[in-house]
C-alpha cells in the first residue's frame, strides 16, 4: 500500500510513496488530524488515507486527535 501508517502509543507515523502522493515519511509520531491533513496538503486522496487508517487501526476514528 503507497500510504502506510502506524500506531505508536497514542499517535502514528506514516509513509507515503507514489502514486498515491510524493515521497515521504513523517519525522515524528503525529495525531491522525495532523497526519490526515498532511497528506491532504500532499495531493493525497482522502479514501486512500482513511483506508490506511483503517488498515493500521480499527479504532482510528475514536482515539484522541481524530
């Protein structure tokens, strides 16, 4: 998947490869908001974001910084 997320602890980090969007990877563990508006910026497709979410946790929606 060109968009891979991941949780650590309370937040994520996340990869991000074309097609789906530039080249990149976050520096640090950011809220799913920050990550999710990041790679908006990005040109990323909001489905293929939230499928990444979904893929990384369930519960992604629920937890803080949603």
């Amino acid at each position: 998947m060109p968009i891979t997320i991941w949780r650590r602890d309370d937040k994520y980090e996340v990869t991000v490869s074309p097609p789906h969007g530039p080249l990149w990877r976050s520096g640090e563990s950011m809220t799913s908001r920050e990550i999710f508006d990041a790679l908006i910026r990005m040109g990323c497709h909001s489905t293929d974001i939230r499928d990444a979410f979904d893929a990384a946790d369930p519960f992604w929606t629920e937890r803080p910084g949603a």
